[in-house]
C-alpha cells in the first residue's frame, strides 16, 4: 500500500497551546472547572449565543447530558437521522430509549423535517439533528414541529461550531446543543466537547448532571455549604490541562473557520465543471446557511465509483474516506432502533460519498489532492 503523503486530517496547533498548559500547572488547579475551563465556557456563548456553555470531555458525553436534561426514558421515542455518528443513538439508548430513524434530504444531507412530522408518534420526547458538514439543518421547520407537539429539539453541532443559520449563530438553534472537540473537528483538544444551552431553565440541573448528581458547581460558587447527591448525573468534565489547550483552539477559531472555508471554495471550483457534467455531486447548502468549512466531499455515481475512487486516491497516497455506516442498518440499529420506511438517501448517500482532505495546515497540499482526484474521475469515465 502507497505510504500516506496527505492525510484525512492532521490536528492543527495556533501556538499558543503550550503557553496555556504551562499557567494552568502554574495556577495548581489540574482537575475540572479552573480558569481556563471558564474561560472557554465564556468563548463558546459568545459564538453560540446560548445562555450558559459547559465543557465536558466530549460530544458524546454532552449527547448524554442531553439526553439526561430531556428526561429521556423506557418507552419513550427520539427522532434523528440514520446517516449520523453512533454517539447520538448510544446516548438515547443508554435511557432505555428507541432511536426512530429517519431519512436525510438528498440536498443538503441534513435531516428531512418532512420525514420528521411523519414520524412523530404519542411517545417521540425529542427530536435530535445533525447539522451535517457544517450547514446548519432546516430549524426553523424542525423547531415547529417540535413546538406542534411539545417535544425538546436538540443540535449535534460537531461539525458546526461557528456555523449559522438566517443570520442565528449554530448552538442556540434548540432547547440544548452539543459539540465536539475532538482532533478530527475544526477547534480541538484531541478529545473534548461542550453542551450549550439555549434554554436557561435548564441550566442547574446540567450543572448537577455533569459533577456525578451533586450541587457540587453551586458549592464551588459558595452558594451551598456542602455539596451532596441531588440527582442522577456522571462525570462529564474535562480537566484544566485539556481546557487550556482548547482555550487557545476557541481564542482562534475565526481564522480556523476563514483558512478552512478557503480551502472548501477552492474544492468547489475545482469540480464545479465535473459537476455540470453530472459525473460527481457536491456539498451544497441552502441560501440562508453560513457553514464553516468542516467537510467537502464529493458524490459519486455509485458504490463502484466510491470504491475506484478512493482506491486510486490510496494509490497516490491521499486519504479520501467514505462517511457513515447508516445506523439503522448496523447490527445495534437493527436491534435497539426502529426505522421509518427504507431510508432510500440515506443509504444512496452512504454508498456515494467520499470525504476529500481537510485540515486548516492542508494549504498548496490542496492542489495536489485536486490534481489525483481529477485524474480519478478522468480515468475511470474512460473505463
Ligand atoms: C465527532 C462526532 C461526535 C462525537 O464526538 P466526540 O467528541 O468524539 O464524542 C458526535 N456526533 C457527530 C456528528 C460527530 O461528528
């Protein structure tokens, strides 16, 4: 196999990472909640525009908060796409509850809120969104829905952090919102994430939640004597070393966001004539999105062609993967979840896609990989 000259994704450090390590070993404070876990909860309202942010040490974990705060449980039902990541199910069934899948607009790949109202049933509790690549999904539908039948709308925004949608920052779209820091995302601390909270009813109980069901964060503020168990809840904070690193990440993520959108509109010129010529499919928002250059990918015709496709970029060295197994088809989905009807996008979707190099360092690299995915799509036409 071709040794590998550009990768999926290569972490991308701002510089001042090092520096933040350093005073948060000064400041003695290791364990969760220090200055600099503050600091970066303030960073992220201020993105977001929710009423409180808390740090937590993934998105995965933030899903299970959620989830907690929705009062999810035996018996209940939460809508989400099938074409997501698995933390998003996982966090629904450790509550004793069913996924119900649904399927994505073949546009946008953002959940169908068309496919959403079908599937409200008395017991759905919740409805929970991917905004896919970057580009926010169609909230304003899904949150009426939502309202229509008295449901909690949560945003898995791993992807969108600094995306917006109508001019409203990603984060405050829903009730709660989570994101993820993790190494592969634009802003990172190799692993991290944060849940954000529009609403602000919600936020003393996300704090208990989050320190194992203590008032633990109340006590630290001085406002209790003793901190005790007052509900059901998990360790879900990160420690101070990993927020000091991630503080440097958030100060930055405006210029992350700029070199990555950059880099996200020259992939789309680069295959805008492949496109009109109707041999590959490419990421397209709706007018009133703003993404942030998470992801560029590329449709193609078929599996076969995903396949040839990301063969021949291994052969040049460049790592260019397909995207998510459909969850309601995998062995867990299958057991734990139910779909509604075939989910024909979805699976159209998984066996197409192919994800293109992106990582705010990729810089001239970026013409190297149009360059082999060109003659990729050039030869096998040819075929
Ligand atoms: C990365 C990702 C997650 C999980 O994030 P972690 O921080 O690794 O737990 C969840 N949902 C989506 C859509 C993701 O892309």
């Amino acid at each position: 196999m071709a040794e590998v000259r550009i990768p999926f994704n290569r972490p991308y450090v701002v510089g001042e990472e090092f520096g933040f390590i350093q005073a948060a070993i000064r400041e003695g404070q290791l364990s969760g909640d220090g200055a600099f876990t503050r600091l970066c909860n303030e960073l992220i309202v201020k993105e977001t525009g929710a009423s409180a942010a808390l740090l937590t040490h993934s998105c995965t974990a933030a899903l299970e908060m959620a989830a907690l705060l929705c009062d999810i449980g035996p018996g209940d039902e939460v809508i989400m796409p099938s074409f997501t990541f698995v933390s998003m199910a996982n966090a629904v069934v450790l509550r004793g509850a069913t996924p119900v899948f649904v399927d994505i607009d073949p546009v946008t790949l953002n959940i169908d809120p068309g496919k959403v109202a079908a599937a409200v049933t008395p017991r759905t509790r919740a409805i929970f969104v991917v905004h896919y690549a970057g580009f926010p999904a169609d909230m304003d539908r899904l949150a009426e829905i939502a309202a229509a039948h008295d449901l909690f709308l949560v945003e898995d925004a791993a992807h969108a952090y600094g995306s917006s949608y109508k001019g409203r920052p990603v984060g405050s779209l829903g009730d709660l919102a989570t994101f993820s820091f993790h190494e592969t995302k634009n802003v990172t601390s190799g692993e991290g994430g944060a849940l954000a909270l529009r609403r602000a009813d919600l936020v003393a109980r996300a704090e208990i939640i989050r320190e194992k069901g203590t008032n633990r964060t109340s006590f630290t503020r001085g406002e209790v004597d003793a901190y005790r168990w007052v509900d059901v809840g998990s360790s879900f904070l990160p420690g101070e070393l990993m927020a000091a690193f991630l503080y440097a990440q958030l100060r930055h993520a405006g210029s992350i966001r700029q070199k990555r959108l950059a880099l996200f509109e020259r992939y789309a010129e680069a295959f805008r004539d492949l496109e009109a010529a109707g041999r590959v499919g490419l990421p397209h928002a709706s007018d009133d999105c703003a993404g942030n250059g998470h992801m560029f990918y590329l449709l193609m015709r078929d599996r076969a062609d995903q396949d040839a496709f990301i063969a021949h970029m291994r052969e040049a060295g460049i790592v260019t993967p397909f995207h998510y197994v459909p969850l309601h088809s995998s062995p867990a989905g299958r057991r734990f979840g139910r779909s509604t009807g075939d989910l024909p996008v979805t699976n159209d979707t998984a066996e197409r896609l192919v994800r293109l190099p992106m990582f705010a360092a990729l810089d001239a690299d970026i013409e190297v990989v149009i360059e082999a995915a060109r003659a990729s799509l050039r030869d096998r036409r040819a075929a």
